[in-house]
C-alpha cells in the first residue's frame, strides 16, 4: 500500500484485529510504545499513531498487569542468570536490567547499562580525586613539618656553634698568645670546625739485636 493511502489510527481499537493484537502482545512483552508504532508501520497497512499507543497501554489496567507480571518472571530469570554474587558488578547490572525491563519509552529518563556504567565511573574517578586531594593535603603537612623540624635543628647547630666560640674565646684570652694554645683548645677550634684528629702513627719497633 502507498503511503498516501495508509490510515493513520488515532485509536488502537479502530485497527483491524491482527494489528490490534499485535499491538497488546508487543506491550505486554515489554516493548516501548515507539517499537510498538514501528513494527505496525513495518507491516505496509495502517499505521498508529504513538499517543494512541500510549493511551491504550494506560487505560488497559488487565494489559498493565500482565506487563508487570511478564517483566516480574523476565527479572528474576535474569537475576537468576546472574548468580547469587553480591559483587559490585552483579548488582551494577542487576539495576540496568531491570529499568531497561520497566521502560515504557525511549525518551525521558531512559537509562541503559551504558548509562549505568558512565555514572558508576563518574563516581570511581570523583572517589580518586578526593583520595587524591587529601593525599596532597597530608603530604603538604608532613613537608611542613619536616622544613619546621630542619629548621629547629639548624638553629640548635647554630646556638652550640656559638657556645663554643665563645667558649674558645674565653680560652684564648686565658692563655694568651696564639702560640701557647693548649691541647683543650686545639680540640674546641677542631669540634667548631668539624675537624676530626687525625690518629697517631704508631712508633717504629727498634730491634735489639741490629
């Protein structure tokens, strides 16, 4: 049949019987009121339209029931299939399954598994960038700490520099002249200067019978 000389049915009762059948059977099997006026327009007779679709699917509470007792026993086959694992996996596509089952349209708020999967990734890449963030936080802390720390023991280096310079200075002015400097006071020039003594080379052992 042309297009042209196709009705387009704003009722599905006007339809003839083995499209109106076709129409009950596709809903009660799940199918969204847009598969529904496509596969009647596939057939080459009249079309429906898909408000008349969908005001047929909700003024049809025995159709609605059977939909919802057909999606029922196709869920818990699928969760069957699934398995009793609790993983977040199984459960990720225990949820898509079962608000692709109870669509009505494609429009909306449609969600399928692909859907499903992004948001959960969304919110794995939020998770590590928090986790990230707080790292950096602690790690800026323990920098700060460490730097506070360098500086304290700079700063007690510094003060035992100072004691004993002053102490060395009493020492000299002690003694006097640079050449009479003591033993005690070579060791406090070597300690200021981090100089270590160098040890003392051992006498050479004389034979007596040579």
């Amino acid at each position: 049949m042309k297009p042209d000389q196709r009705t387009l049915h704003a009722d599905v009762a006007t339809l003839p019987a083995p499209l109106c059948h076709l129409v009950e059977q596709m809903l009660v099997d799940g199918a969204t009121f847009e598969d529904v006026v496509e596969a009647v327009q596939e057939r080459g007779g009249d079309g429906v339209t898909l408000t008349a679709v969908e005001n047929f699917f909700r003024g049809n509470l025995a159709l609605q029931q059977e939909r919802v007792r057909r999606q029922v026993e196709t869920a818990q086959a699928l969760k069957k299939a699934l398995g009793k694992s609790r993983s977040s996996q199984t459960r990720l596509a225990e949820a898509a399954l079962l608000t692709g089952l109870l669509r009505l349209s494609r429009k909306g708020s449609e969600i399928n598994l692909k859907d499903v999967m992004r948001a959960r990734l969304e919110r794995g890449n939020l998770h590590l960038k928090q986790q990230l963030l707080r790292l950096q936080a602690r790690k800026a802390v323990q920098d700060h700490d460490l730097n506070r720390a360098r500086i304290r023991a700079e700063q007690a280096r510094w003060r035992l520099t100072k004691a004993r310079i002053i102490e060395l200075q009493r020492s000299l002015q002690t003694e006097g002249k640079p050449a009479g400097i003591s033993p005690e006071t070579l060791q406090k020039i070597q300690e200021i200067y981090g100089l270590v003594t160098l040890p003392t080379a051992p006498a050479a052992s004389h034979n007596p019978s040579s």
